[in-house]
C-alpha cells in the first residue's frame, strides 16, 4: 500500500521539479492603465476605470504572471435617489504568449483574484410627513468575492525599457464587467 503512494509521490515532485525548473519569478516591471468598463450586470452604466500592474516574472518560457490592482467606480442621481458602485479588485493572471514575428507581442490568459465591490443608495426627496424635510436614509453594501479574470491583449516595445499593452479584460465576480485598457509598463530587469 505505501508503495504506490511513495511512487506517486515521487511523480509528483519530479513533474513539479521540471516544470518550475525554467521559472524566472521576480519584479520585472510595473505600469499603469486606464480603461473603459462596461458592468454586465443590473442598471450601473459604463464608465472609466484604472489599475496597477507588476510583472513578476515567468512560470514557463511561454507562461507570465502579472500582478493586477484594478478600481472602477461610478455614481448617478434618478428621481430623489442618488446611487454609488464601485469595484476594487486584486488578482494574480497568468498569460500565454503567442508566437509572432514583428513588434506586437499578443497573449492570452486567465486567473483567480478577490473583487470588493460596495453599492450605496441615498433618498434626496422631500418626505410629506416631515413637512418638507428631507429625509435621510442610506442604504449600503459591500461584498468580497472570488473573481475569475481572463483576458486578451497584446504588448508592443515604446522604449527599451518601456512596453505599450491593449488589453480585454472579462471579470466574472462581484460586479462582473468587461474592461477595454491601455497602458504601459516600465520593465525594471
């Protein structure tokens, strides 16, 4: 009985071993974004968002993993409510470049994060009852969830150390929304 065990322990560690053998996981680069995001999802209207990125290396030759800290928020007044929606999220993505001659560098990937999304709503009308008061009522919520990040763009040198990137980005997860950025990244290594 403990020899199959040991066996596929063995196996385990020695594919473990080969595949992180031509990993290169550090701080390579760090840039921002700025995109428009399109909530799928209720009556939130699109709007403009930002994030932070960190390059940390890569997991195989073909595999990189991107660090990502991304923040939409936006807020609207209808009929003596004004309402407010945000989104704070933070996910590790891993990408598949493809393979192409010329300048652009085009991938695709996927990953695992955490959304913190808040919703508030607030009465501005005039309550009767009040004579004329107003009537201040909040409601809020905030909710943390799995997020399933993938995504699709593609890389192209400005400088020696400087990269452009155009990226779509679907976030299944809390608010789910699809994101349109551009950006550039500042290579440290």
């Amino acid at each position: 009985m403990k020899k199959p065990l040991i066996l596929v322990a063995a196996l385990f560690f020695a594919l473990t071993t080969l595949s992180f053998a031509q990993a290169d996981i550090a701080l390579k680069g760090v840039g921002g974004r700025l995109g428009f995001v399109m909530p799928t999802e209720g009556n939130i209207d699109n709007t403009l968002g930002f994030g932070l990125q960190a390059n940390l290396g890569s997991i195989t030759p073909k595999i990189l993993l991107d660090a990502y800290v991304d923040y939409w928020a936006k807020g609207y007044t209808a009929v003596n409510y004004k309402w407010t929606w945000s989104t704070f999220g933070i996910a590790a993505i891993a990408k598949y470049k493809i393979d192409m001659e010329g300048s652009i560098h085009p991938y695709v990937g996927g990953g695992l994060g955490f959304n913190i999304s808040k919703s508030s709503g607030k009465y501005t009308g005039p309550n009767s009852s009040l004579f004329g008061q107003y009537l201040d009522s909040d409601v809020s919520s905030s909710t943390t969830d799995v997020a399933i990040h993938l995504v699709g763009g593609a890389t192209m040198a400005l400088t020696p150390k400087m990269d452009g990137l155009a990226e779509v980005k679907y976030t299944l997860g809390g608010i789910d929304n699809l994101g349109i950025f551009v950006g550039v990244n500042y290579k440290l290594q």
